[in-house]
C-alpha cells in the first residue's frame, strides 16, 4: 500500500511538472507568434501613416498652389482670365485627383471653370445658404485660410470635396476685400486611386471613413478583419476623415516565419525527454532493488532497458533533426545568457554570413561584444526597456563582419527568464538592400523626373529650413526666379521633345552655375526654376544670376519665333535677412514681381526686388 502511494505520489509530480513545461512551451510559441503579429501590425502602422502623410501632403501642395494664384489675384487686382485658366490648368495636369478648379465672386456665383468641359453644369451656380460645403466655405471667408469642406454630392455627378481659399482686393485705403473664392473640386475616386498607385495596395485592403461611415473603398479578397488598423487625418481644418487599412493574406505571409512552430515543437520534444529521464530514473531505482530479489527478473528488465534507450536514441534523432532545420533558414537565430553572454544556442546563419567560424563568433560574444555589434550594451539596455514597458522588441542594428565592413540587421528579440538566469532570443534578417530601396525612393521623391533638378515639395522644405538656419545667425538669403523665354512659342514651333530636351539643357546649365555645397536649383513648374542660394547678399546673387545669362547664351539653342535667334532667360532676385520682419512666402512673391518686371521690360534679363 505505502509502495502505491509513493507511485502514485512521483507519477502526479511528474505529471505537474511535464504540465508547467507544456504550458511554458505554449507560451514561448505564443509570444513569438505574437511577436510576428507585431510585425505586421507594424507594417500595416508604417503603411497607414505613409498613405496618410502622402494625402495630406498632396492636399497640402494643391492648398499652397491656390494660395499662390490667390496672391497673385491680390497682388494684381484680378488677373487676366486667360492668366487664371493658364495657372489653374497648369495645377490640373499636374495633379489627376482634381475636378476642376473654379472661381466664384463676392456673391458667391461661379463665373470661371476650368476645364469648362464636362464641368458646364458648374457654371454660374450660385452658393446658398442650403447648397452642400456652404458653412465651410462661410468659415474660409471669415478667417480668411482656406477651408476644406466634407464630402458633398458634385454638380458634375459623384463624392467630392471642395477647398474654398478666399481671395481679395486691394481697396484704395489699403484695406483687403472680400472677392470670392478659388475652389478646387476634388473627386474622392480620382484623389485616392492617385494616392495607391504610389503604394503597394494589393497588400491591404484601405477604406476612407467620414464621420465613421465608408466614403472609398479598395478590398482585397483575403483581407484580415481582425487585424484592421484605423488613422485619423488632419485634412487642414477637418477632421472628420479616418483611414482604414486591413492587411491580405499575403501581407500576413510575407512575414511570417516558421521559427514559432520550430520553438514549440522543439521545447515540446525537450520537456518530453526531461519527463522520460526522470521516468527512467526512478523506475532504474526501483530495478536495482528488485535486481537483489530475483536473477530472472535482471533480464527482462535489461531487455525492458534496451528498448527504452532505443526510444531515447529515436528522440534525441527527433531533437537534432529540429536544430538541422534551424540550420537551413537564411535568418540568423541565435540565444545567449544576458550576463555571461554563453551562447546557449545559434544556427549556421549566425556566423556565417558574416564570414565567422561558430567558435569565433562564440567568443566574440563573450569577450568583445562591441566589436560584433557596434553599440552591444547601450542595445541591451533598449531591450530591456522595451521589455519592461511591452514596446516593440525589433531593433535595427549593424553587426560587423570579419573583414570589418558592415551589415545592416534587423532584430527580432525577446527575454526568457529560466531560474536566476536571463536569457536573450535573437533572431537577426540582412534587411540592406530594403533599407537602399527605401533611401532612393526618398531621393526619388525629391527629385524632378524630367530634369533631374529638387522639384518643388523639395524646394519649400529646403526653404524653410535653410530660413530657421540664418535666422539664428541673423545672415542673408538669396532667392533667383528664372523663367525661359517665349517658351510656349518654342513648343509649338519645335514641339514639345524639343522643349523637354532644352529644358534638361538648361536645367544642366543651372546646376554648373552652383559652386557651393549649400546653394539648390529646383524646378518650380513647368519652365520655370528657383536657386536657393544661403549667406549670400546682392552681389552674389546678381554674379551667379550674370553666370546664368552666360551659360544660357553659350547653350546656344535655336529658338525660330524670336528675334534673339536663340533661347534666353528671365530672372527676378530677392534678398531677406530671416532674421528680420519677413517670411519666406513673402520672399517668393518678391521674387515673382521681379521676375514680373523682367518680361516687362523685354526678357533676357534680370531685375532685383524692389523694382525702379
């Protein structure tokens, strides 16, 4: 009976314990699953506020490009209509999310639609205080910023949205009037599709909510509901606007990993060796005491012995064949005690991609650490941290190979308590070339596709960081508007391969004129071009803008329609101290009106702000 007892006893202490290793097993296959959910999510994250800083910066530009034309209404006290469809055509090409551009009076009655075609109903219609985008368009004229309406049903047919900027007159006593709006109509299909073709959208399904409810909608047939991730924008004043991004089945794929499975199955198979070793232990005890009762019980129980080492030998094939998997992922996996640094464990890929025996890179570990992964130990303490406040555990790194160049590294990492010992999960991707991918997409997207110059988004970011620089250091900055000759009658005599040809031209011609590392030519639209030159006064400017005139004349390009014979350049000049009572859109305009005053008075020169 007491001997019962005591089998029963060790049987259900074994058992507990083959449970707490099980349920420790779980829960390191969980976390590491979960840990690739975060990827995801991650991702997904990355995604959302990509698309949405992409649309609200898209919004952002078309915003400054009415403002632009509602200066330029100001200043001139209503520009020509032909100058209006002109400019307002110009934003169109340049943009496909637009409708239509319109300009409705005091009154509040469209008169000027651009294009006119497919657009007619738009025409004289007249704003009332029950017409849709009405109190947007009451608070753009009361705070005199632009307003962007909810979405409304169009004239034209569909879900819009308007931005209502304000324009104004100069009275004779120098006060501004109230002269309407320029509107720009936004169609919600044109402006979205736009914004996905910049974006691998058939990874996720992505839904534009207002107020809650779907306003635009691209699914994808395996999309993962419970994975959806929501984003508020802050289109100017509303805010009314969510996007909504669920990831496809194959998003989810594409980072996924075998190595949750692996761990599981693994530390499953080890707590099933440790149970079978205690096992065998004690039934080894009770063996040798019946071994001194009984000679014929010694052989049945060695046979019993013999085939219980075969299932160990079997097992532990099992156990090998799990680590030889390991071996074949291209991912390096690597786990070590966090205060001794005594790897517990790595596959092949840990030291060979970076050109290490297993033996040297253990000891790299163990003894210089800063030499393997530059900065090691301010890493560990992030690790920790991150683990503490239950932050995302991926960390991108470099690990030095053996010839001492660099790989970027992107690590997956996770903390293991086992008793008084700590205990660090790695697992390291070579993520380089998506990291070069994503530096040229930057350059890529600061950069002009026809001339290779800054384009314009780069242009009002340089401006404004190099107008914070001199201000503290209270230096001047130089603004040249150049805008080429008779071009449109290039054009139309050459055709427009030509003109896109003289326009690389000149743009090279632009570039050699620049000698400093901190001076910037950018297109600004269609033939027109912006320098940017830092601590320079009037007498660099007007040096650089006389080398520009040299280089344009020495380019020597035919131009038939002039009676220069060749292609030749306006220039306006600028010069502000940011130090002073000025903001860098006041330098553009003053800019402008200098270039203005060129073509005034014959082009193919240049005239500095303010103008005699």
């Amino acid at each position: 009976m007491d001997r019962l007892k005591s089998s029963l006893a060790t049987y259900l202490g074994l058992g507990g314990l083959l449970c707490v290793l099980l349920l420790a097993s779980a829960w390191l296959g969980l976390e590491l699953a979960n840990s690739e959910r975060q990827r995801v999510r991650e991702r997904l994250n990355f995604q959302a506020r990509a698309l949405a800083h992409q649309l609200e910066a898209n919004l952002h530009e078309q915003v400054q490009g009415l403002d632009l034309l509602a200066e330029l209404w100001t200043h001139h006290g209503r520009i020509q209509r032909s100058e209006w469809e002109l400019n307002a055509r110009f934003y169109i090409d340049n943009f496909p999310g637009y409708q239509s551009i319109q300009w409705a009076d005091a009154d509040l009655r469209i008169h000027w639609v651009e294009p006119l075609q497919g657009n007619e109903v738009a025409l004289n219609y007249w704003l009332t205080p029950m017409s849709p985008g009405y109190a947007t368009a009451m608070a753009a004229r009361d705070t005199g910023k632009p307003h962007l309406s909810d979405s409304i049903e169009l004239l034209q047919g569909g879900r819009g949205f308007v931005l209502y900027t304000p324009v104004y007159l100069r009275a004779p006593d120098g006060n501004l009037q109230f002269d309407g709006f320029m509107e720009g109509v936004f169609r919600v299909g044109n402006l979205m599709n736009h914004l996905l073709e910049q974006a691998d959208s058939q990874l996720f399904s992505v839904r534009l909510l207002e107020h809650g409810q779907p306003l635009y909608v691209r699914a994808q047939p395996d999309s993962r509901a419970e994975d959806t991730l929501r984003l508020p924008l802050q289109l100017l004043n509303n805010r009314s606007f969510e996007l909504e991004l669920s990831p496809s089945a194959a998003l989810v794929k594409s980072l996924s990993t075998p190595l949750p499975a692996v761990v599981f199955s693994a530390a499953v198979t080890i707590s099933l060796l440790l149970i079978a070793a205690l096992a065998l232990a004690r039934d080894n005890a009770r063996r040798a005491t019946a071994l001194s009762a009984s000679n014929r019980l010694l052989n049945l129980e060695a046979e019993q012995r013999q085939e219980i080492e075969g299932h160990l030998l079997d097992s532990r094939e099992r156990l090998q064949l799990v680590l030889d998997l390991t071996d074949s992922s291209r991912d390096a996996l690597f786990i070590f005690e966090l205060h001794t640094r005594e790897l517990l464990h790595m596959n092949c890929a840990t030291y060979s991609s970076l050109g290490y025996s297993a033996e040297e890179f253990r000891q790299l570990l163990r003894d210089d650490p800063e030499r393997l992964i530059p900065g090691f130990f301010a890493w560990l303490q992030l690790v920790q941290q991150a683990n503490r406040l239950n932050l995302s555990m991926i960390f991108q790194r470099e690990m030095q190979r053996r010839d001492g160049s660099l790989q970027a590294a992107e690590i997956n990492t996770q903390l293991a308590r086992q008793g008084e010992r700590e205990y660090l999960i790695a697992v390291a991707r070579d993520n380089g070339e998506r990291l070069q991918l994503e530096a040229q997409l930057q350059k890529q997207s600061q950069q002009d596709g026809l001339t290779g110059l800054y384009n314009r988004r780069y242009f009002d970011r340089q401006l404004q960081s190099e107008w914070r620089r001199l201000r503290r250091s209270d230096s001047p900055l130089a603004i040249l508007m150049l805008d080429v000759d008779h071009f449109k009658l290039f054009n139309d005599c050459l055709g427009h391969l030509a003109g896109d040809d003289a326009l690389r031209r000149v743009a090279g011609a632009l570039r050699g004129c620049l000698q400093r590392e901190g001076d910037a030519a950018c297109r600004y639209g269609g033939e027109e071009f912006v320098i940017i030159l830092a601590d320079t006064g009037l007498d660099g400017a007007a040096h650089v803008a006389a080398r520009v005139h040299q280089r344009i004349a020495e380019l020597g390009i035919a131009h038939p329609a002039t009676e220069l014979g060749r292609l030749a350049i306006s220039i306006g000049v600028a010069i502000a101290k940011p130090g002073q009572d000025s903001e860098p859109d006041q330098l553009i305009a003053q800019a402008d009106q200098a270039l203005y005053a060129a073509k005034h008075r014959g082009r193919n020169q240049t005239c500095v702000w303010p103008v005699e």
